[in-house]
C-alpha cells in the first residue's frame, strides 16, 4: 500500500445518496444500482466490465461527478490520458445514478431506462481505437478491456507528477519490489485496486531456482 499523501483512503461507510449527490457531495448508494447499460452492438464485454466498475462501492464513491478524483487529475502524466478517460467514467457513473433515483418504476419501465454509453464509448474510439478495433462491430475480450480501463483510471490519477527512473531486479525482496513499483505509483486506484504475485521458477533439470515480483 502506497503513503498516504493526504487524499481520501476509503469511502465513508454511511452515505445517503439521495441528499448527499443532489448537494454534489461525492457519495454514492450501498445497495446496488437498478439501472444498467444498454448493449450498442456487440458492446456487451464493455457493459458487463463497466457495470462491475459502476459496482466497486469505493470506485464509484471517488469517481462520483464533483468526486475526491477530480483533485487528483494528473495532466502532466504521459502514460495517462489527461483525465479524459476518468472524467468520461465519472460522467457515465453520474447518468446510472441519475436513473437510478427514479422510484417506483416497474421492470419493464427500468429496462427503457437503460443507460447508453455513447460518450465513453465515443472516448474509447478517440483514445483505445488502436486495441479495440471496430468497437462496435467486433467483440472483444472483457478480461483485456479491464485491464485497459483499470490502468488507464489509475495513470488519470496518478499522483506521482515526475516517475523517477527505477532499476528494476529480479533479486529482491517483496518488499523491495513494492517500493520498486510503488515510488512511480500512488492513487486511490492503485491503493485499493493493485497488487503483487510472486512467482517461482524451478528447473528440473538443473535445479536453479529464481523468484520474481510483478505488480498487477
């Protein structure tokens, strides 16, 4: 886990929507959204991720519209997207909830309720054309669609403003290794989100063995 740099850690475990939002204080709902995603073609590997996002109680509490995120925006990182894929997110997040205030309505009645996602698709063709061709007409892979968003929300917030220029060993300890990965990183993605494996390798035939650290 990263220092703490001052910015939120984790969301308030008592929220009440309905006053707190309206008032564009960064809460979201404990219990789950009704109101889902409507499939544009063959998007569904895009809704079924981002409904799993819109889902993740602290996600959606920090990329909330007039969210913690908002102060965290990194323009500056070359690996980000200069808060564009956060800011398209937070909005898509901010019209499911919108939807969502909406009592006493049938299923029928949420199910023409369903939220397009036009603009953050129209983000991902201007940013992530190149490894999602033809998003609308192709099916792609949700496990690398995750991949995508979950970096690309982390580098939007990255607070680390310079990386400094890391040696990276494979002869090194867990700790060591974090440290490695944690003095380029450090946002409320990549604290609540990012982890680290270790891995073995053992020759049979030789019997030399390595260990080596990965972040994901």
């Amino acid at each position: 886990r990263q220092p703490d740099r001052g910015r939120p850690s984790a969301p308030p475990t008592t929220v009440c929507l309905r006053r707190s939002h309206r008032s564009r204080s960064p809460a979201i709902p404990q219990d789950p959204c009704p109101i889902g995603l409507r499939n544009l073609g063959n998007t569904c590997f895009l809704n079924s991720t981002l409904q799993c996002f819109i889902h993740t109680y602290s996600l959606a509490w920090y990329f909330a519209p007039d969210g913690p995120f908002v102060r965290d925006i990194n323009e500056e990182n070359f690996l980000g997207f200069k808060g564009e894929v956060a800011v398209a997110f937070s909005r898509l997040l901010g019209r499911v909830l919108d939807a969502s205030w909406k009592e006493g309505l049938d299923v029928e009645t949420h199910r023409a309720n369903a939220v397009e996602p036009l603009d953050f698709i129209a983000m991902m063709q201007k940013h992530a054309s190149y490894r999602f061709e033809g998003l609308r007409r192709v099916q792609h892979d949700a496990q690398d669609f995750y991949n995508w968003l979950l970096d690309s929300l982390h580098e939007d917030v990255n607070m680390v403003k310079k990386p400094p220029p890391v040696e990276f060993t494979d002869d090194v300890t867990a700790l060591e290794a974090w440290g490695e990965f944690a003095v380029r990183n450090s946002s409320f993605v990549s604290q609540h989100l990012q982890g680290q494996s270790q891995i073995h390798l053992n020759c049979q035939n030789c019997g030399e063995r390595t260990l080596k650290h990965e972040s994901f």
